[in-house]
C-alpha cells in the first residue's frame, strides 16, 4: 500500500526513509534539506551545520522540497515585518496549501499534526487513509496546563504556543483515521478528551546516536544543563528558583536556546545565577552535554522531547517531569529523577542528591548512556513499519 508522508520537522526525514525502506513511499513532501552526502563548500558554514540534521537518504523523485513556508515563517519576523506566531501560521498554512496541490492519490495520508487539513480532506475524495501525527500534547492539555500557570504567576495572559492555528490543529485531528503520537503520556491527554483508545498509537522517537555519545567531563564543575526554548512551557522557573535556593559549591546552571520574549521578566529576576547561550545548531550541543553532569527539563507539558534523548545518549541522568512523556522509558533512581510539576522542592532534592554523591551520579550516568544509545531512529523505523502493519495498511 502507497503512502505520502507530509512534515516540515526534519526528523521526519527517518520516516520517510523508513517507508522508503519498506517499499511503500509514494511521496515525501518535507522542508528544505540535505540530498547529498556533502554539502557545497560555498555554503555559509552556519548553514551547513544546520542542514547536516536534514540529510535525506530517499530517492529526489519521491520528495518534493517546499522552500516559501519556512522562508516566510523565519526571515519577515526577524526584519520585524510581522510576529513569529504570524509567521508560523504562515508556515503551517502555506505548506498545507501546496502540499494538498501536489500529492499523488496515495492509498495512505500521514502527516503531523497543523500542516495537513486541506490535504487531508482532499485525500478523503478518493478514500485514503488519514494518519494525524501529533508531536505534542493534546493542544487542550496544554491550553488548561498553561492557562493553570499563567493564573499562577499572574500573567496577564496565557503564554500558549500555536493559539493562531489550534482550531486548525483540532479539525485535522478529528478528519483522521488514526493519530500517532510519540508518548503514553501524550496519548493520555487525547483519551482524557474523548479520543478511542484504539485510535491513538505511540511510536517513541530517536536519537541520532552516531553523533551523541557519552564523553569524559573535565573539569570539577557541578553543571546544570538545559538546552531548548526557555519558556514558561518548559518550567525553567521552577528549575531557575531550585538552583537559586541550594547555592551549590562550584556549580553553574548553562541555559542553552533562544528565549521567549514572555520569559525575559522571569530571567531578570535571577541574573547571574545562571549561564545563557543562544541557539546552537545540533552539531554544536555535544560539547555542552559532554561538559555537563546532569540534564533538568521540568516541562509542564512534553510530548516527547528529543533533548532528553540526546542527553541520555550522552551518558547525563536526567532529571523530567511527569507531565514529560520521556518517563516512558526514564526509571526514578535509575536515569535520573522523575518529579511533578511545579515542584521547586522535589527539584532541589534530585539536584542535590546527584551534587552530593559522585558514586550515585557515576551509576545514573552509565545507566543513561546504556538507556540513550538503544534509542535509535532505526528502531523508530521499525516500530513504525510494525505499526502500519499492525493496522493493515501495508
């Protein structure tokens, strides 16, 4: 059975190989990516970097590159011509649009969840089988999850990504025939709002485990490491407050990633308690892992995140919330620590237990390492091609 596979995230790039793989790839309708083992050398070297996590080993003939969406999401809004929300929906519209033009009758749709209603419905004239890949919590979950702490930190309004094309998000996850998403977590907060059990199947992620590897720290520093949007979503307050309060010895807490402007007043509040560096391109985070000790992502909502992947695959326990759907495979006390939410106290408990015992810290490092590097994409591609099989569709 034939598939077309729509998804402006490129680690999608290993499911479309995957399908490939498999025999059934019809098309590949993707971003901007790396066809070639080798990028030219006139290429920006900031570009490149970039563009090495979108290599793509599928055949040009199945893959259509759409260039404007991305183009119009990133380039207006950093010359200030319009807002970055403005410029995902954009994106996210555009790339539906011209995907739903160009798709050949494919026995099966799969596409992620916000870039696929107008194809969608095309694909239902001729009967197909409609996939919804969600990457995220169900976008009530996170409505109610970030409106709950909007109220708690006096917000004037809740900072909830995705606001201008949720209702589009919904209508696709009502067109589909089944929805993907990579978490038991996540697929709790799509039964909790009415969705059949047997609709929604999880399929984890992976990791490029290739290139994130467990590395000797040098130096004595304690190094708390996070590293992805600093957002009230992610709970970097809560981890901030922690480490604030225990006033480690020779430690340092290293932000990595760029900053929601809605965070900016909360980042002011605990100036030089912290080390920020901007987004860096993939290839770039390793040195941060192999100099950190031990990875904090206290989201309040996570499907999830890859982050977490990599650092596990870089020998750092982890320390995740439970509203973290990485606890699927992360066990408290053995690659880290699982906390609830909200939880300044339970945070600094698990901080310090690792600060305070290098043989504790030594053991949730190997165990990490072991958890990390089994996380391979190549076995997200065969869990998917199991699960389409599974479903009868190849």
């Amino acid at each position: 059975m034939s598939v077309s596979l729509l998804s402006n995230i490129p680690h999608y790039h290993r499911l479309a190989e995957a399908f490939d793989r498999a025999g059934t790839l019809d098309q590949y309708v993707t971003v901007c990516s790396q066809m070639q083992e080798k990028s030219s050398p006139l290429v920006p070297s900031k570009i490149r970097k970039k563009m090495l996590s979108r290599r793509l080993n599928v055949s040009s003939d199945k893959v259509k590159q759409l260039f404007l969406p991305e183009g119009l999401q990133k380039i207006p809004p950093q010359l200030g011509f319009y807002s970055p929300e403005a410029g995902a929906y954009l994106n996210n519209y555009l790339f539906d649009y011209f995907a739903s033009r160009s798709i050949p009758e494919s026995r099966v749709v799969h596409f992620v969840n916000s870039i696929g209603l107008l194809t969608a419905r095309r694909a239902k004239e001729w009967g197909a089988t409609i996939i919804c890949d969600s990457r995220q919590d169900h976008p009530l979950f996170q409505a109610d999850v970030l409106g709950d702490e909007a109220k708690r930190c006096g917000l004037p309004a809740p900072c909830i990504p995705n606001l201008s094309y949720r209702d589009k998000m919904l209508r696709e996850l009502d067109l589909a025939d089944h929805i993907v998403v990579p978490s038991f977590h996540t697929k709790r907060t799509f039964t909790q709002r009415g969705f059949q059990d047997h609709k929604v199947h999880v399929l984890n992620y992976g990791v490029e485990t290739h290139l994130f590897q467990p590395a000797r720290k040098t130096d004595g520093i304690f190094r708390v490491l996070y590293t992805g949007q600093i957002a009230y979503r992610k709970g970097i307050q809560y981890l901030l407050e922690a480490f604030t309060k225990l006033k480690l010895p020779n430690a340092e807490l290293l932000l990595v990633g760029g900053i929601d402007p809605a965070f900016q007043s909360v980042l002011a509040r605990y100036e030089g308690h912290f080390t920020h560096i901007p987004k860096l391109p993939r290839h770039d985070l390793l040195s941060q892992y192999g100099r950190s000790s031990v990875y904090v992502l206290p989201s309040l909502a996570d499907a999830y995140p890859i982050s977490v992947l990599e650092a596990l695959a870089s020998g750092l326990p982890v320390i995740i919330s439970e509203n973290t759907g990485s606890k699927d495979i992360v066990r408290d006390g053995e690659h880290g620590f699982i906390v609830p939410i909200c939880d300044v106290e339970a945070i600094e408990k698990a901080l310090l237990a690792c600060c305070e015992s290098p043989q504790l810290l030594a053991k949730l490092s190997e165990n990490a390492a072991v958890l990390g590097q089994a996380q391979t994409w190549e076995r997200y591609g065969s869990d998917a091609i199991a699960l389409y099989q599974k479903l009868g569709l190849l």
